[in-house]
C-alpha cells in the first residue's frame, strides 16, 4: 500500500521511514487514519436540451405547459360553441368568443364548486 493514493478507505501512517525499525515493530505498523471522501462524479451525457439559448428554455417550458393547458379547457369549449353556431342555435349578437368564454367561466365556477362541496364534506366529518 505504500505509495499509492487511496480514494476512500483506511490506510497506516508511517511517521518516518526508520520508526519501525527502531523500535523492533513491522514497518507497516503505524497510526490508523481513515480517509472519506465523495465519489467520482460520473459521466453524464449532455442533452441537447442544454445548448439552446434560455429564452427558448423558458418558452418550451412555460409555453407548452399553456398550450396543454389551453388544449385541455379552452379548445373542447370552443370547438363546442363553433358547433352550435353551425347549427344555429345561438342567441342574436352571440359570438363564438363570447359563447367560449362565458363556457370556460362556467367549467371554472363548477370546478370551484366541487372543490368548496369536497371541503364541506371533509369538515363536516
């Protein structure tokens, strides 16, 4: 062992090269000392995630968490008012932006309602 770097483990000090001979013991007898350190970091590959500039991080982050959400609330409740337009079954002045909105408002009051009516129930427990 002498002469090596350890990385972690437990090696002997040696205070001298004729300590142990002096005084009749091994020469591979010395002092315990325990050496702890943290593991090599391993090689991770890069994503080509990483080289893009961070305004386009930000948009692909937060951008498509708003087209999914978009997707998901907005365009089942458009689509829907688009199709009661074709099928004449608007008010006179109604619009599809106004009949999609007044349609979202609708699904976020009714999902309020569930949340308030879940928080009763759980109260009243």
């Amino acid at each position: 062992m002498h002469g090596q770097n350890r990385v972690s483990g437990i090696e002997r000090l040696d205070r001298g090269m004729n300590r142990g001979v002096d005084r009749g013991f091994d020469h591979e007898r010395g002092d315990v000392r325990i050496v702890v350190t943290s593991a090599p970091a391993e090689y991770k590959k890069e994503r080509a995630f990483s080289y893009l500039p961070w305004p386009v991080k930000l948009f692909l982050k937060f951008g498509l968490f708003a087209l999914v959400m978009f997707s998901i609330f907005v365009l089942p409740n458009y689509l829907d008012c688009r199709g009661q337009r074709d099928s004449g079954m608007f008010y006179y002045g109604m619009t599809v932006t106004a009949c999609t909105r007044q349609n979202v408002y609708g699904q976020i009051g009714a999902t309020q309602q569930r949340f308030e009516d879940i928080a009763r129930a759980i109260g009243s427990r």
